[in-house]
C-alpha cells in the first residue's frame, strides 16, 4: 500500500522507559505517515515527537521539513512532544498542526498555553518555523495526496479518529483511534446510532490502530476513564471486517 506508517511513540498517559516497556518503546502516542507523494502527516504529538523530529532533520539532509500534524486531542500525553520537535526550531520548515476543540479552547490555545513562559523556557513565539493552525473540516478533506475524515469517539473531554484514504492507486484506508472507550464505562454523550457508524468510519480498513490499553480485569476497575481492553479491539477489527489490527496506547 502506498501510505505508509512508522511508530515512534505507542504508550498510553505517561512516558514509561525501561527494561518493561523496550518492545513497543516506552514514549507516548506519534505516528509518521508518509502519503503516496511523500507528503508527511503526523498523527498526534506524544514525546515520540522527539525523536521523530530528529530523524526527519536526519533524512532531509539540509533540506527544508513540512507537514501536517494531526493531533486527536489535547491531552498531555498526545501533546507534551510539541515543545522538543526540533524541526520547529528551524528557519525554512513549515507545520500545520489541527485538532478538535476541546472543554472550550481552541487547539492552538493549548499548544501556547503549554509553551507560556511561566512553565517552558522557550515560549511558541519564539519558534522559528512557520507555524498555522487549522480547523478540521465535518466532512472529507485533502490531505496531501490522502483523503482525511475525522471522527468522534468516547473519551473524557473528547477525541476523535481520523481515517485516512489513498485517493489513487489501490485505495487503501488506515484508521487511528488512539483513545476511545468501547465498553460501557463511560457517559460520553453519544446517540444511539454511535456504535453503527463507529463501524462504519472503521469498516474495510487495511489497518486499524485503536486503543487497546486495558486487559478485562484492568478494565473493571478504570471504567469510564476512556480506554478499552484488547479484546474489545480485537472484536471491533473482526466485526468491521480490518486486514491488520495494532493495539496501541499501551498501559504505562
């Protein structure tokens, strides 16, 4: 398939190095995506973000870095790698980062907020690179030789999932729900028709990555904190008829 995925941070809420966590890398939610152009998405900004940032300069060789950044929510651990994204500490390269709103504020709000002066030593005007914010559309958007549809799922505050889509070529989709509650733990609000059309943003994927960061004895005692257990993802990827399944979110 032409998009093409790379994990550089799959830890749920808290950064977890160690001995326990070297498998699947102890660093919070970011995932690189490079589209059929080569155009680069990024999807959310957990301190994986650190290092993506460092392979990019790597592999630009000098050259200037773009993309969008696509951020599920704003959450500490889908931001807190924003600050150490050396990219955007470079004259010439250009970012768009976009999110839902959430409890009132603006995605661009929360990304100053967690860069003022009283609590970040470099504040975000001070970045160099070119830096825009954008809204999320309701409907299907461009994005960079994909078609992007975001989606609303349950978790406290609010989340959504984007679906991406080749636009040419064989037509293949791949799914990101980092946080979402299939269980019913939680209130979120949703109507009676949120589980036929969850299916249907997930159906035919050739990848889902969904939140898998509970087993189901984990998950009776953390119902309503937005999460769900593997299982639930597995049941969700058959029903929904997914070539490949990746837990993510993965208990710290």
């Amino acid at each position: 398939m032409s998009l093409q995925l790379r994990f550089w941070g799959t830890r749920g809420s808290i950064p977890a190095p160690g001995p326990n966590t070297v498998r699947y890398g102890g660093n919070t939610p970011c995932v690189e995506v490079r589209t059929s152009t080569d155009a680069l998405l990024i999807l959310d900004a957990g301190t994986g973000m650190r290092e993506l940032g460092r392979s990019l300069i790597t592999r630009a060789n000098g050259a200037a870095v773009g993309g969008e950044i696509y951020l599920s929510h704003a959450h500490w651990d889908h931001i807190q790698g924003l600050p150490f994204f050396a990219p955007m500490f470079a004259n010439g390269n250009s970012f768009r980062i976009l999110g839902p709103h959430g409890a009132g504020r603006t995605i661009e709000r929360v990304i100053r907020d967690q860069m003022a002066g009283d609590v970040f030593p470099v504040t975000f005007d001070e970045l160099r690179a070119r830096i825009e914010f954008g809204a999320l559309a309701e409907g299907p958007q461009s994005a960079n030789g994909c078609e992007l549809v975001a989606f609303g799922v349950n978790h406290p505050g609010g989340a959504v999932g984007y679906r991406l889509s080749e636009t040419e070529g064989t037509g293949h989709s791949v799914v990101y729900i980092s946080d979402n509650e299939l269980g019913s733990g939680g209130d979120y609000g949703s109507d009676a028709r949120w589980r036929a059309r969850l299916l249907d943003f997930v159906g035919g994927a050739r990848v889902l990555v969904h939140d898998a960061m509970y087993t189901a004895d984990e998950y009776d005692r953390h119902r309503g904190w937005g999460h769900s257990t593997f299982d639930d993802a597995v049941r969700l990827a058959l029903v929904a008829c997914v070539a490949q399944l990746g837990h993510f979110h993965h208990k710290a």
